[in-house]
C-alpha cells in the first residue's frame, strides 16, 4: 500500500500516505519498511538539526541496521561520519562501515577507506585506506577509484611506482565521467611540465639551508612550497614538517597553516582541539584570517549560541552582545555567522583548499522495494 501512495499507482499520489503506511508496517517489525520510513522522512527534512522528526529518522535507521539492511546500515555509517542529523562519532561510523565490509559490500570498503585514509575513529593510514579503497575501487565504484587514485599520488614521495597506480585510478575515475579526477589528472600534467627539480632550484636550496638554521620565515615559506606543490613536489607532510617548526617558534602564519591542516587532515590525523589550538594562536598573535577559521569550527561543534559568540567576539564585542535585547542578539548572531560564512568562502579560494576526498552521502533516491 505504501509503494502505491508513493508511486502513486491506483490511487494519489502522497508522501505522507506513504510514510503512514510505512510506519505502520515499521512498527511490526518490516525492516525494509523502517529504512523506507527513515529514508522519506530523512529525504523531507534533510537532517536539519531543528526538523522535528530528526529522532525518528535514526530511530528507524538503527532499527533497520541493527535487523542486518546493509541500505540501513551504510547510511547510518555516513551520519556517524559525517554529523548528519546526529553528532559526529567516528568510532560508530566505522562500526558500521566494518559490518558492511565483513559482507563483502562495496560501500563499506569505501567507508571504512575513508576512515582510515582521514584518522576518524582509527589512526591514520594510507596504506589501509588504500587497501579498502582497491577492493572497492575493483568492484566498479568510482569514487573509490578517484579516492585511491589520489591516495596513491599523495603517496608518490616515498615510493616511486605510486605514480603509475595513482594516474591508472585516476584515469579510470575520469573514463567514468568523474569531473574532479579528470580535473588532478590535468593538474599533474601541467604540473610535471612546470616543476623544477628541488636539487636545481637555488631558491629551494637557500630556504633549506635558512630553515635548517631556525630561521621561522624560510620554514614557513618553505612549507608553503610543499604545501601548494610549487617548483617543487607537493607533500602535505613535509608543508605539516615546516609549518610546524615555524610555528613552535610562534610565527602566526604557520600557526594558522597548521591548525588547517589539523582541520582538513592534511598530512596528518584530522584534529578539532589541535585545530582551534593553532588557530587561537595564529588569531592571538594578530594573524586575523584565523578568526574566520576558528569561528567557522565552533559553529560547527557548539549549538549555544552564548557560547559561540563569547569565544569569537573580543571582549568589547560581548559586552556590546550581553547588552542587546534579545531581538537585538539574534540579528548580531546572525550577522557574525554569516560574516564566517562569507570570509570562509572568500578565504577557501585564497588559500586554495580542495578537498581531494568524496564527502560521503547517503543515497536518498533509493527505495528499498523488496518484499
């Protein structure tokens, strides 16, 4: 009955016909009617934090999941990884993730590969996550393939026949219309054609020489070489290296390079305290971009509004905040969220960061129609 209200088959067409029949056959127990259930209402609400049904669409999904649909169950994994509807548990989603891959499901492969190749919920591997990312990869799923390409490439600095691995993937992913692997095959194309051997170029030799002696700016901008991948070969663990050398030093730049790759697990595991830690530096030591950063991630991890804005506010600023009515403090919340919002935008292309990694997403136009 549910299937013809959705489909609209016989009678009208409604969703919300749908999802009483749904529910009614959930609570007897149906575990493909659980995860319909969960996907219509995830798919009306978009896990919006304040949607009310938001418990009921994790409520049907563990149900689901905890009954063995391996639909339930990769779903379920990408809320836990990604904070969707639920706050982010890394060790929940590769709970889940592992479940699936016990199954031989692809989708798990590929979730467990992005745990490890991002440290979430376990350390950080490349080699495990290209491991999950082959198995994966193998079996057709494109992101995988565009995923380990670029593990594979990122892997290129210590072993030598990478490259070959890394471009196979890639081209594999791009043969299979995935816009960004065609795009970083062009990117290492153009790249090979234009760099400069690090052995040959004085520049490189001279900052390598100053940063060994404990000059902060030769290290910094050193790192930043490694980091952007210019006239010489990109490695986010040698920019990590430099950075933080120059950071410990207490040089703002750095500081605020190494609290983004803490944040976007570049060359490192991912880590929100270490961070908001070299962020907050960076910002105490007049670096202003890092406010944007900073801010941005406790949006991200606080829900008090109070809270949030004593952390990103100076004290002029708060005092200005306490004494608004609250119609007033709510325009100047908004005002400062959307303030983050338009400097991250303005700031993401200034400093050039991409993700090279597939955001996980729960496939919302499948309906498990087996009875």
């Amino acid at each position: 009955m549910a299937f013809l209200y959705l489909k609209g088959k016989g009678v009208e067409q409604s969703e919300s016909d749908a999802i009483y029949w749904f529910r009614l056959s959930a609570e007897r127990g149906n575990v493909q009617a659980q995860y319909n259930l969960a996907l219509l209402l995830y798919k009306r609400g978009n896990f919006d934090y304040k949607y009310k049904e938001q418990p009921e669409i994790m409520y049907w999904l563990e149900k689901a999941a905890k009954q063995g649909n391996t639909k339930a169950q990769y779903a379920l994994g990408v809320c836990y990884y990604e904070g969707e509807g639920v706050k982010i548990s890394n060790t929940r989603a590769i709970y889940w993730f592992r479940k699936l891959a016990e199954k031989r499901d692809v989708q798990g492969y590929f979730g467990l590969g992005m745990c490890y190749y991002e440290g979430k919920g376990t350390e950080q591997s490349y080699e495990k996550a290209i491991y999950w990312f082959e198995r994966a990869a193998e079996q057709g799923n494109i992101e995988a393939q565009y995923t380990l390409g670029i593990c594979y490439y990122e892997s290129a600095e210590s072993k030598e026949n990478m490259k070959e691995r890394a471009t196979y993937w890639l081209e594999k992913a791009c043969e299979n219309f995935n816009d960004e692997a065609c795009q970083k095959l062009n990117d290492i194309t153009i790249g090979h054609k234009n760099r400069e051997s690090e052995v040959e170029t004085s520049e490189i030799r001279d900052l390598l020489q100053k940063a060994n002696k404990g000059n902060s700016i030769a290290q910094c901008n050193l790192a930043t070489l490694y980091y952007e991948g210019e006239k010489i070969e990109q490695s986010y663990s040698k920019a990590f290296y430099w950075y933080k050398k120059a950071a410990q030093q207490g040089y703002a730049k750095a500081q605020f390079y190494l609290g983004l790759q803490y944040e976007r697990a570049e060359g490192i595991s991912y880590s929100l305290s270490d961070a908001i830690y070299w962020y907050k530096k960076a910002l105490g030591n007049g670096y202003s971009d890092a406010r944007c950063f900073l801010g941005n991630l406790y949006f991200i991890e606080i829900e008090n509004p109070e809270e949030v804005m004593k952390k990103i506010m100076t004290k002029e600023e708060y005092k200005k905040y306490l004494k608004e009515d609250d119609t007033g403090k709510i325009f100047m919340f908004m005002g400062a969220k959307a303030g983050i919002g338009k400097c991250m935008e303005q700031l993401n292309l200034e400093y050039r960061i991409k993700r090279n990694k597939e955001k996980l997403k729960i496939p919302i136009d499948l309906i498990d129609e087996t009875e």
